[in-house]
C-alpha cells in the first residue's frame, strides 16, 4: 500500500533542475525556508513520478510562498484553508501526489480544524507544516506554537497561550504518519519527505524553521555539535549522548545514563506500532524527562491504515454500473413513478 | 390483499360527484404524526390522475417538539387543478386537523364553506389545554363558518389494524394513511400507486405493511360506506404538453441538473458541503449517487465545502458546494479566491428566513445582495434564481454551463419554498440538451502558456489542469500578471479587476432576454419578480386580469449579470413592481443600476408571498395615484 500507488510513473526521470522555476525566491536572506526548498527540489526526483502529477498547495504566511517557488502545478490559496482546497484535489485526482505546505498559524490557528480532519481521514496528502514559533509575514505576533511568555510584538509582557505540540496534536488526530526534521538536517527533512509521500493517507511533517527576522535561534538548542536531539531511528534504542529512555514504575518514558542501565535497557524505537501510546509520550518527553528532554526527530509514527481515498474509490467500484452512463442518467431522472402525457 | 378486497366492503351509498377546477388542501398534524408522507403521497396520487399542481411543505425546526404543542405543528399544503398553476394556492378549500394545536395553527387559512376534518379522538381536555383552547372548538360551534366534519380517526385506526398485532403506539402512527385513504376517496383519487407504495415500503416488515394498507383501505371506505359526505369531487387532468412527466421538488431538481450539467461537460461531479437547512437534501440526494460518477465530500465545516470543491474544480471536475444563508456567509473568502483563480465553481444557496439563524426551516429571498456583493474587494459572480421547483433544474444546468465555460463562481439562489415544494416536470430528454465544453488546454501554445491570457469573446482564461505535461504553473489569490506571476504594479490590478468585472458582464451575452407576459400589448404596470415570487406574481396577475386590472408580468432568472433587455423593458411600463421576500434588494439593485423609481412591494414572514395581498397591494397602489392627480 503506498501513498503514489495511482500515480503514473516518470518514463524519463526528473532532476532537481526541473523543479526550480524561472521567478525569484523572495524570502528574506538567511531564512531557514530556503534549506527546506533546496531539499524538497532534491528530493522530488527520488518519488519517480512525472513532475505534472505533482501538486503543491498552500495558505497564507512566509512558507505558503512554497508553491510558487516549486515547478509543478501548485495554488497559493487562503489563510487556513489548503488541507480542506488540497482534499477536494486529492479525492478527485488519486493520481496526483498532493503536498500540503503550511505554517504554525496556517495549519494550527486559522486552519486547525481543516488540520485537523484532514489527518483523522487520512487524506492522502503529505504535509509539511514549517514551524517557526512567530507569524513572521505580519511582522512578529506570537503564534500557536510560541511558548508561554514570549515576547513579541503582540505580547509585550509575554504570550499568556499556552502553545501546541505539533506532534503530539497530530497523534492525538490518530495521524498514521507524523514525523519531525529540521530546516538545516538535509538527510533527515529528505527521508521524512520521502516517506511522507510514499505513504497511503495524510503525513504530517513538522519542520523546525528557523525565522531570522523575528524568531532567530528559536531552535538553536537542536543545532549544531552540541545539539540536544533525540535521532529516532526505527528498531534501535531511544539513545542520545550517553542517555537513553527507559521505563519507569509508571510506564513514562524517562532518562537514564546508559552506561548505569546497559543497551539492553534502553527503549528501542518502532514507529510502526499501531498503538500510539510510545509516538504520544516521545511527543511529550519534556513532561516525563523534564526541561533537559531532547528533541526527538526523525518518524514517530507510520501505521497502515486505508486513505479516505482509497475507502471512496472501493464505495465507488461497488456502487459502478455496467452499461451506457446516459441512459442510466436518464431512468434516473424520469424515476419510479412516471406518467405519460399523450 | 388488493384493493377491494378489503375486510370493511363498500356499502354502496351514492353520493354525487362534484367537478372542481381546483382545490387548495392542507394536511396538519403533530410533527410526529406523518403528515409529509401523507402529503407526499397524495400528491403522487394527484400527479397520476394528471392534475398540475404546487406543493408547499411546511415543518417545525425542532425534530420532536412537544407533543401536541402550537410549535409542533407540522403541515403539507397541495394545490391542484384541472389547468397551469404556480402556486400552493392563498385559502384552503380543506383542511384536515389531527389534534387542536394542527386546527388552532391553521384555522385561519380556512376559506369561508370550506370542509374542516378533525380527528375528535385526539381532541381530549389535554390536548385542547396544550393548543390553548379553553372549550372544544368543535363542539361550541365556533368553526361555524366551515363545514365541520368530526371523524374518530384515531379508534378507527386502531379498530383496523387490530389484526396485525401491533401495539397501540405503532396503530396509532397509521392514521395518516387513514386520513390519505379518506382525502383519496373524496377527491376520486387513484388509490393503486399508494397501494404499491407501501406494499414496497414495507416489504419487510408484512404487520406494518399489512397495517398502513389496512388505515389507508379504513379510511378510503369511510368516505364511501358512511353518509357524512353528500359530495365527492373530481378534477380533470390539467391540459399539458406531451412527454414523460414526473413530480420533482426544488432541491432534487437541483441535484438533477448538477448532474446532468456535469454530463454534458463530460467532467466529474464533486460536492463538498456540509449539512445545513433547507439545502441537505441535494447532498443526500447526490450521496446516493455514487454509481453515476457522483463524488460527495461532507466536509468538517461550511468553508472546507467550498474549499475542497475548489480544490476538485482546480483538477478538472465541476466543483459545486451546497448552503443556506449563514453557510454563504462563512464561504465568502472562498467565493473570493475562486474569483480571483478563475475557477469553476457552483454555489447553490438554499435560503431560508435570516439573518443569523433566524428560522431555519422558513423560506425568504434576504440572500439576493450577499450573492451579488457579499465578499471583499471588487469580486464579481454570476448569480441565477430559479424561479419554480423544477426550474431548479434547468438554472442549475444553466449554472454548470457558466461556471465552466466562463471559469467562474456561479451561485444558484434557491430557497426553501422551492426547496421542499414540488410540481409536475416534463422530464428531458438529455441526449437533446446542448453539450457543454470545458475547453481545458493540452497542448503547450507557440508562443508558450499563459495562465490568464483569455478566449478574446468569453475573456474566459485558459485553464490547464495538473497532470497535463509542459504546462505546469501557479496559480494564487495574490493578484498577478497574464502569466501568473505575482505582481503588485497598480495598472496590472486595475486591468485584472476591470477583465475579472468585464467577463461577468459578458455571460450576458449567452442569456436569454427577458420575458414579459403581456398579453394585451398595453399594461402599463409590470410586476417584476425573480425567483420564487414567481407562482404569487402569476396568481396576483391572474386575479389582477380577472379584476380587470391590465397588468404584465416578468421574473428574472438571471440576476447577476441581468438580461440585456432589461433597461429596455423598465422604460416600457409607467410602473414597476417588485414583489420580494426580504425588504427590498432587488428594488434597490434596479434603482441603482437603471434609475428606475420601481414601487417595492415586501413580506418576509417565512412564508411565500400571498397573492391576494400582492393583488390588494397593486390595487391600493393605483387607488392612491389616481387620487393624486
């Protein structure tokens, strides 16, 4: 079962080049935007399909600019509102690959709700909702994802919201594939991407995006040599620097020095699980681990489950008639009880 | 068991059989008593025995009211004649009253002589105390003006379908088919087709089957057995062309033409809506539709409807979404970037009494200046109102065509009286119907692709749909140039706002002129509706003729863009009237655009407008201006 099974193969295969259009990418110097781009150009060759089956639809912010910037079809839509415009495509044309590109205001403040049912459905679309902390194309508001007391332009004695987890949202939407990358981690963000699309129903793909302009080092602590970053790597132990997560009495998942407990000890990972309950508490780690936690990135979770799609489709062949579609249109329309006037 | 055969054998009391041209009836009962189904099958019955006719439904918004109560009153209102009718008819010639609160909600739309048939089992001390009656109104001779016919519906109901062993709750429920098989009887209706009816019905269910059949044979031999009507009456089939007919109401006949619209473009259909009042029925109607190619899409809110039929639009299908009043409200930014995208797109607005959620389940026309103007910026959108239920079909086919062929968001203003009313269609043949063509871009021009460079008559644009190699592009709701490239430069935004006006403003020239109905040659009034005014202009106009009042008439089906000829028309008449069910709008719309001082005549009590008080209106008006001169 994979996400592109309806999709046409490429007969001749694409390159980065195809995807980068003619205009001007007009994001300001330095934004981690333009990383995620380069990534996203690279790694839609390695799907194998033809570049006219690729869809890219956005909403409004600095990262809905995506489409314009990828050379394939693509809409620039409204604030909000790509997963519901991105569904009506999907379910009408399985083979197109469909990606959803949205931000933390986009996806999670105007257009929770669209988020959020497109993910219980499991549309078969794949998600990348880059994730900045700030609404940055209004000039530095706290968005849902700030966390509590930030300073911004909006909240000059700090945010009283307290913010989402992207992730953990997602899980709670029983999403069946939800991973996390960073604008800088080109292996990572391309693996996440690869599989997002492959798989059947909706992805979401939550990317740390670095906003120079008002947010700037907002994700500094996953960065860099020193980088606090749980790698979540599927059938190996849950380990980072010379920690690693165990069980404790209560079922949490919580530190323990690896060199006290053995390898053996340590959690290991499996994304495939059906019960979510490990993906939900990977999500939560700062609630179990406390303020040292590190970030887990890579899939918290790729289940199997049927896309919306691929559920309409088999209602569709079950419900097919054999024969000349106008005439069953036309005894439609005269219907059960007919009278005839002469 | 056939009919005739029934255990209650006619005793073969002659009465005489009446004539009618037409006749106005009204079934009232309690919300759970099935006075739709009633009404629904004696209208079938009525479509059968070839009589034209104009239904008017009419139900409480809550889905179980109290029992008994003014509130749960619900109602089914049938208008038949022996020639053309539009509407269900002002005064009822018969009303039948399951319990006092149906009498008490109904009573005073009883014509003078009329035949009032009450259930007097159901008229009990409570139930009298529960509608607000302080004596039985039966008894104390206050429906004196009528001809007051007191039937123990219930007892005998339950009296003859004792055999079938059901509880006293389940006979109870089959005295609406004693009173169809009553109101059958008295109007000389065919009872076979209600007989097939529940036989199917209740095909698996043989008590229940047995025990409707057994209600509607008591009710039906009541007529003929007892001596309480001296009278029966008749209708002869009304005059129609030849064809293949069948009843339809509004919403089916929108449901229809969606479909049949897709078909002759020969793309798929896809509905994104989300349940509101009175519009639902077209997504249960096009759910069931699957086999056709049908795609329906119940989205998590108003916005995601229109926002995924955007979407579906954008791949080559006929995207449509489905709404009431508040529905349009909530997709107005949507509408907006169809606009600005150029896509196709179908918006049907059912209309029901607003503003907010007013009364859901009441018909008005307040809708008409939201679909012109109701989105931000300069957003311009073809809007057309059907003017009978089964013009439904028609405008919505109407609505496909424009949508597609000039990429742009249509909106087909229905309402609820048209929704859930229902007259007889002559059903087309669609094979006969004009295709339509999408006209979609394959092939990458010399000069290369532009998204918005446009058919130089339509200014329709040239649309690509992804999966289509080498022309791959973006489109956006930021205003952009030919080539859909962003662009803030203000002569680049003032040309696209004037194109994006200028393309509405040229479906005018695919649409018909506009119809006046003169028959003299001479009126110097004209009553002018759009929409569902249409049947109350039409009887006004009737009793207005007959009064010797020369008046014409005309209804506008397009109102956005209007027709061609409409300046030329308005300057033809001294007078103007605009009959509406809102306070005005399209009054304005004609003030403002024509700089006709049109007389505007108002109603918005959730209910169509009645044509007597339009026919007093029109009278009263040249009353008052003969004395001025």
């Amino acid at each position: 079962m994979s996400g592109l099974d309806l999709v046409p193969q490429a007969t001749t295969p694409t390159t980065r080049k195809d995807y980068v259009p003619a205009n001007e990418v007009r994001w300001c110097p330095g934004c981690g935007d333009y990383s995620i781009l380069a990534t996203f150009q690279s790694v839609l060759p390695e799907l194998g399909i033809p570049r006219e089956n690729i869809v890219v639809v956005s909403g409004i912010g600095c990262s809905s600019r995506f489409p314009y910037y990828v050379d394939t079809y693509g809409v620039h839509s409204i604030h909000g509102r790509a997963p519901a415009i991105a569904s009506g495509l999907a379910i009408s044309r399985p083979d197109l690959s469909v990606f959803v590109v949205s931000g933390d205001g986009d996806a999670l403040s105007i257009g929770g709700n669209h988020l959020i049912h497109a993910l219980r459905r499991n549309m078969n679309l794949t998600i990348l909702l880059l994730n900045n902390q700030i609404y940055g194309l209004t000039k530095g508001q706290y968005s849902p994802t700030s966390p509590l007391g930030s300073i911004s332009k909006s909240s000059p004695f700090g945010s009283p919201d307290y913010p989402f987890d992207p992730v953990t949202l997602a899980l709670g939407c029983d999403a069946t594939f939800v991973a996390r990358a960073l604008d800088t981690d080109r292996a990572g963000l391309s693996s996440a991407i690869l599989a997002g699309a492959r798989h059947e129903g909706a992805s979401l793909i939550e990317v740390y995006q670095n906003c120079m302009i008002f947010n700037d080092g907002a994700f500094a602590a996953s960065k860099g040599p020193d980088a606090n970053v749980l790698p979540l790597v599927d059938g190996e132990p849950l380990v980072w620097g010379e920690f690693g997560l165990v069980r404790n009495e209560y079922g949490q998942l919580v530190s323990a020095r690896v060199a006290e407990v053995g390898i053996d000890a340590i959690v290991k990972h499996d994304p495939h699980r059906v019960d979510a309950t490990q993906a939900f508490a990977l999500s939560r780690l700062k609630d179990s681990v406390g303020a040292s936690a590190p970030v887990p990135m890579g899939i918290f979770r790729d289940v199997e489950r049927p896309s919306y799609e691929h559920v309409l489709r088999d209602q569709a062949a079950s419900a097919h008639m054999d024969g000349d579609p106008t005439g069953h249109l036309q005894a439609l329309l005269v219907g059960p009880d007919p009278w005839i006037v002469k | 068991m056939r009919f005739g055969e029934s255990p209650h054998q006619p005793k073969g009391v002659c009465v005489r059989t009446e004539h009618l041209e037409r006749v106005v009836i009204r079934f009232a009962g309690d919300s759970g008593d099935g006075m739709q189904l009633l009404g629904t099958r004696f209208t079938a019955e009525t479509a059968l025995a070839g009589n034209d006719l104009n239904t008017l439904p009419n139900y409480p918004a809550e889905i179980r009211a109290p029992l008994g109560s003014i509130g749960g009153v619900s109602s089914f209102q049938i208008h038949l004649a022996n020639r053309d009718i539009t509407t269900p008819g002002d005064k009822l010639d018969l009303l039948v009253a399951m319990n006092p609160a149906a009498l008490k909600a109904n009573i005073a739309d009883l014509a003078r002589g009329g035949i009032l048939i009450a259930d007097t089992d159901e008229f009990t001390t409570r139930n009298l105390t529960k509608a607000g009656y302080e004596t039985d109104p039966l008894a104390d001779g206050s429906p004196d003006d009528f001809q007051v016919i007191g039937v123990n519906m219930t007892a005998l109901t339950v009296a003859a379908v004792e055999p079938f062993g059901l509880g006293r709750k389940d006979a109870q429920r089959s005295k609406n088919m004693f009173g169809l098989g009553l109101a059958t009887w008295l109007y000389s209706r065919p009872p076979e087709s209600t007989e097939a009816f529940l036989s199917q019905k209740f095909a698996k269910n043989e008590s229940v089957m047995g025990a409707n059949l057994a209600a509607f044979h008591a009710g039906y031999d009541y007529g003929e057995a007892t001596e309480v009507f001296a009278v029966r009456y008749a209708i002869d089939p009304a005059p129609m062309q030849p064809g293949t007919y069948r009843q339809i109401n509004g919403n089916r006949a929108t449901a229809f033409g969606l479909m049949v619209g897709a078909h002759l473009a020969g793309v798929p259909l896809f509905l994104g809506s989300y349940p509101i009042t009175p519009a639902t029925d077209i997504l249960h109607e096009l759910s069931k539709r699957k086999g056709y190619g049908v795609t329906t899409f119940q989205a998590e809110d108003e916005i995601a409807g229109v926002g995924s039929a955007i979407g579906a639009s954008y791949g080559g299908a006929l995207g449509v979404t489905t709404t009431s009043g508040p529905g349009l409200s909530l997709k107005s930014e949507a509408i907006g970037l169809a606009v600005m995208l150029e896509l196709p797109l179908v918006v049907v607005d059912v209309q029901r009494a607003g503003p907010s959620t007013g009364m859901p389940t009441k018909t008005e026309q307040g809708d008409l200046l939201q679909a012109i103007y109701g989105r931000h910026g300069e957003s311009p959108a073809v809007v057309l109102a059907p003017v009978t239920p089964a013009d439904c079909f028609d405008m919505a086919v109407e609505a496909a065509r424009i949508a597609l062929t000039y990429r742009t968001p249509v909106i087909l203003l229905t309402d609820s009286y048209l929704s859930n009313g229902a007259e007889p269609w002559k059903v087309p043949d669609i094979t006969t119907l004009p295709t339509i063509d999408p006209n979609f871009t394959t092939e990458v021009p010399e000069s290369g692709y532009l998204p918005y460079a446009r058919d130089p008559e339509t200014l329709a644009r040239y649309m690509a749909i992804p999966g289509t190699p080498g022309l791959e592009h973006r489109v956006g709701g930021l205003e952009k140039t030919l080539a859909s490239q962003i662009s803030t430069d203000p002569a680049v935004h003032e040309e696209m706002v004037r194109v994006r006006a200028d393309k509405v403003a040229r479906v005018a020239d695919t649409i018909p002129d506009l119809v006046v109905h003169d028959p003299t040659g001479e009126a110097t009034i004209l009553l002018l509706g759009w929409g569902s005014t249409y049947g109350p202009v039409d009887a006004a106009y009737q009793r207005l003729s007959r009064e010797g009042v020369n008046v014409a008439t005309a209804m506008l089906r397009y109102v956005n863009p209007m027709p061609a000829n409409l300046g030329e028309v308005l300057a033809r008449f001294d007078t103007v009237v605009v009959p509406e069910v809102n306070l005005g709008q399209l009054a304005t719309l004609i003030r403002a655009r024509y700089l006709k001082d049109v007389v505007s005549f108002t109603h918005t009590g959730g209910q169509p407008i009645s044509s007597i008080e339009l026919k007093e209106f029109v009278q009263d008006y040249l009353k008052t201006k003969e004395a001025s001169k």
